[in-house]
C-alpha cells in the first residue's frame, strides 16, 4: 500500500511539473509564428491519437469491434448536427447492443 | 466577453464531457479497488493527478507487477502530451510564474481543446471552466467506483466504455471541420499512433502521433506557395 502512496505523489508532482514548466519558463513572451502553425495542428493530431489509443490499446491489445462501432456511431450522429450527449447516447446504445449480440 | 462569462460558457460547454469524464472516473474508481488501491488512495490520485490516461497507466504497471519506477515513467509519458499543449496555451495565461504555473494545471484534454479558438489562440476563461467542470466530475467518479465497485464487465455491458473515446471522437470531427491542414494531421497522428502502439506504450505512442501536426504545417506552407 505505501508504494501505491509513493507512486500517486511521484505522478502527482511529475504532472504537475510538465503542466507548469513551459507556462512558468515563457512568461508573457508570445509564440513565434511558425510555433503558432504547428500548435494549431497539435489538436486534431492528438485527439486522433488518442481515439486510436483508446480504441486499440498497447500492441493493440484492446482493439474491439463494438467500441469502434459506438465510436463511428458518435462521428456519424454528428454529421446530422445532434448535440454532443445525444450522439454519446446513441454511441453508448450502439456499443451495448453490439457487446450484447456478441 | 467577461472571464466570468468566458468561465460559465467553458462549464456549459463541458457539461457532456464532464459526464463522460464522470462515468471514467467510476471505471477507474472500480479498477482500482479491484487493484487493492484502497479506498484513499484512487481519490487521492484523481484529486491531485487529474488523468485519467496517467491514472490507468499506473493502475496497469503496477497491476502488472513491474517496479514502481516504472509505473510512475510510464504515467509521466503519457502525460508528457501537456508539455506542448501548456506550452501552446501559455500566451492566454495570466500573472507571475508562480500563478501561471498554477493555471497551467487546468490543461487537461477535453479542456485544452475546448478552449483552442483556431490559429493557436486559446480562450482562458474557457480553459477553466472546462477544467472545473471536469475535476469534480472525476474525483466524485472516481469515489463512486471505489464505493460501489460495480464490476468492470458490467460497465462494459452497458455500453460506458465507449464514453470516452466517443467524446474525443466528436471533439477530432469539429477539429476537422477547421481546415484541410487539420485532416490531414488526423490522419497522421492516427496512422503514426496505431503504428508505434505496436512497439511502444500508449504515451510515447501520443507523443509521437503529436509529431504529426508538422505534417500539417507543411502540407499548409506548400498551399500557400
């Protein structure tokens, strides 16, 4: 049990020393511009990265048909311009009615 | 707008994020006390870590048997991600070092997007808002998980594992909606990702689809010539 104490305050100080550092190091100084261009890219490729993540797992480990499919169900009940919690909900059916035919 | 207001919309707008965050926290919650983590300790480590990412890593290395070092590098990777993305939000924060330092901490995901108005620009009232949305969302998750501990094939069952790559699913498609820059660094930061989780943990794996964002940029220069 002490070392699950150890391990929560090590990553609790490690979070909160990649969060603060370049905040902390930078000031008031504004990015330059070609910074500006790559950070502005930084979303959509980390947000894809971590659907991927999600989805699949280390070594893909984790990949599943019904996640995906609830994960496709969100994207696709988001073209009809559905507000975000009701394309969850129809992810979230999607995926449990899928779990539940397998 | 006001920061209050901007704080109020960052809140509204989270409102289906802090639930999906809430239902991951009662994932967590649960795993951790079928871990042996105790009751303390998984409410500890959502008030103070704030990671749901961080917090499964350490959960799984330390699950796994390895030694604690190793559980708090590979937590620490993956949260490696916030160094850039602080770093981008960094010009919309406010005061001495000290309290910037301190404002940083409400970069979590969810937030950090939220908050990105286009061109690198970032909405701090927003930041926040997002972020107190989803804070209590977690720890109050996370004790419901660990009190109830409902079992991890029931979450399953119902659907609820889907919550959270669903709502990052709907955040990428209004990224995407941007411009064609930002398709295409989607498309490389999934492929780059899904490539080095084969070899890689999932940190260094994010860290690496992030790279794709030069592609992006690339991509936009050759446009503009």
């Amino acid at each position: 049990m002490t070392t699950i104490w150890i391990c929560v305050a090590l990553t609790a100080l490690a979070n909160f020393a990649i969060k603060a550092t370049a905040p902390a190091v930078l000031g008031n100084r504004p990015l330059p511009s070609r910074a500006k261009g790559v950070i502005a890219l930084l979303a959509p490729a980390l947000l894809a990265g971590l659907v991927i993540s999600d989805l699949l797992g280390p070594r893909w480990s984790s990949a599943n048909g019904p996640l995906a499919l609830g994960v496709l169900t969100a994207a696709a009940t988001r073209t009809t311009r559905l507000p975000a919690p009701a394309c969850i909900i129809a992810a979230v059916i999607v995926t449990a009615v899928t779990h539940a035919m397998l | 707008m006001s920061t209050v207001d901007d704080i109020r919309t960052g809140v509204r707008r989270s409102t289906a994020l802090a639930a999906s965050t809430f239902v991951l926290g009662v994932t967590f919650g649960a795993l951790a006390r079928a871990h042996g983590w105790g009751l303390g300790a998984p409410v500890v480590a959502s008030l103070t870590i704030f990671s749901g990412s961080a917090q499964f890593a350490l959960l799984t290395v330390l699950g796994s048997g390895a030694a604690a070092w190793t559980a708090v590098a590979s937590a620490a990777l993956i949260n490696l991600r916030f160094f850039p993305m602080a770093l981008s939000a960094a010009p919309a924060l406010q005061g001495g070092r000290i309290r910037r330092a301190i404002e940083a901490q409400t970069v979590v995901d969810g937030a950090w997007v939220l908050a990105h108005q286009g061109e690198g620009r970032f909405n701090r009232g927003v930041l926040f808002g997002s972020a107190l949305a989803q804070w209590p969302a977690w720890v109050t998750g996370t004790l419901v998980g660990v009190v109830l501990a409902p079992s991890i094939g029931l979450l399953n069952a119902t659907g609820l594992d889907v919550v959270f790559p669903a709502f990052f699913a709907l955040l990428l498609f209004d990224e995407m909606r941007h411009s064609r820059s930002a398709r295409i660094a989607a498309a490389g930061g999934a492929v780059i990702t899904a490539a080095l989780l084969l070899v890689l943990p999932a940190g260094p794996a994010l860290l690496g689809g992030a790279a794709a964002a030069l592609l992006g940029l690339r991509t936009t220069n050759t446009a503009q010539s």
